[in-house]
C-alpha cells in the first residue's frame, strides 16, 4: 500500500505540465522531476527501473490458475503495477530538447549538446532499457508482458473466468515504446 500511495505521489509529481496553462512559454522549461528522476544524479535509478520493470514483468492476474478465483479473492497488487506502469511510460516518454526551435520560431531538427556534436540519451531509464542483454532478462520481460497481453485473450475461453486486467492500454503503449 506504501509503494503504492508513494508511486502515485512521484507520478503526480511527473504531471507537472497537465497543470499548466497552455501558453507556449509555460511548457518551454522540461518537467524537473522527470528530469532528476531518471537523470544521472539520481544515484537509485538503477533499482528504481529495475523494480518498476520487475514488478510489472512479475506480475500474474490468473493467479493460483483456478477459474473464477478472483471472484472469491481482492487481487492487491494489481493497482500497484497498473501505477508502476504508468509511471515508466511517462519516465521512458521524457525526452527533453528533442526539437530545436529555430530563429523564425518554427521547430525542426534534432537537438544537438552545446560542442555541436549529438550524444546519447540522458535519461537513465531508457538508457538501462537499452542495455539489457543478457538472455534470461529478455525472456522474463518477454514472458511477462505477453502473459499481460494475452489476458484479454484468455477471457474469450471461459467468459468471466479469469481476472482482466484494467491497464491494458498503458501496457500497450510501453510495449510500443
């Protein structure tokens, strides 16, 4: 429940620019706290990603494999990695200085450091994303985002028999990033 209240509290935090008016001046300055959270000052975004990533893969809404058991039994930790889930689809979206606006005001191009010379990504998450090598990492996150995605599937068997998950649409979009 803490994780949770405390994941919620971090995304609220990365909503910044829901908040805004929507003059061009106000969303000209990146979001700061996506900016720190997955920056390389933030010595813990390394476990921070890897746990959002492992809770999310982990995760198993047929439970004990029993037909209707969520009829009989709360499932707690799906609102949990429904929130994880959200909030590595807005920490991998953060692309700061993607667009350069040039002097006429129109933006074109892609963004370049202050040598002229283009570099890397600066957020972490998507950095470690890319890193990922090893083949059991790739098999877990491959066996756990598709037993999520065929969960909709599932239901088609025995209608009602197991529990659909409620964030079927972010993880569409963290699979497609």
């Amino acid at each position: 429940q803490n994780r949770m209240e405390l994941l919620k509290l971090l995304l609220t935090c990365f909503s910044e620019t829901m908040y805004l008016p929507p003059v061009a001046d106000a969303h000209a300055v990146p979001n700061q706290w996506i900016q720190f959270f997955t920056s390389t000052e933030n010595r813990h975004a390394l476990p921070l990603f890897t746990s959002l990533l492992n809770c999310l893969c982990s995760y198993d809404p047929v439970g004990y494999g029993v037909p209707y058991n969520h009829l009989m039994f709360t499932d707690s930790r799906e609102p949990l990695v429904e929130v994880a889930l959200q909030v590595l689809c807005v920490t991998m979206e953060n692309e700061a200085n993607t667009q350069v606006i040039s002097v006429d005001g129109t933006s074109g191009g892609t963004a370049m450091d202050q040598t002229g010379e283009g570099r890397g990504s600066d957020n972490l998450f998507l950095n470690y994303l890319s890193r990922i090598h090893r083949e059991e990492d790739f098999a877990f996150i491959l066996k756990g985002i598709t037993r999520l995605l065929n969960n909709p599937l599932q239901q088609t068997y025995l209608p009602g028999s197991c529990k659909r998950i409620q964030f079927y649409q972010e993880l569409l979009v963290l699979f497609w990033k």
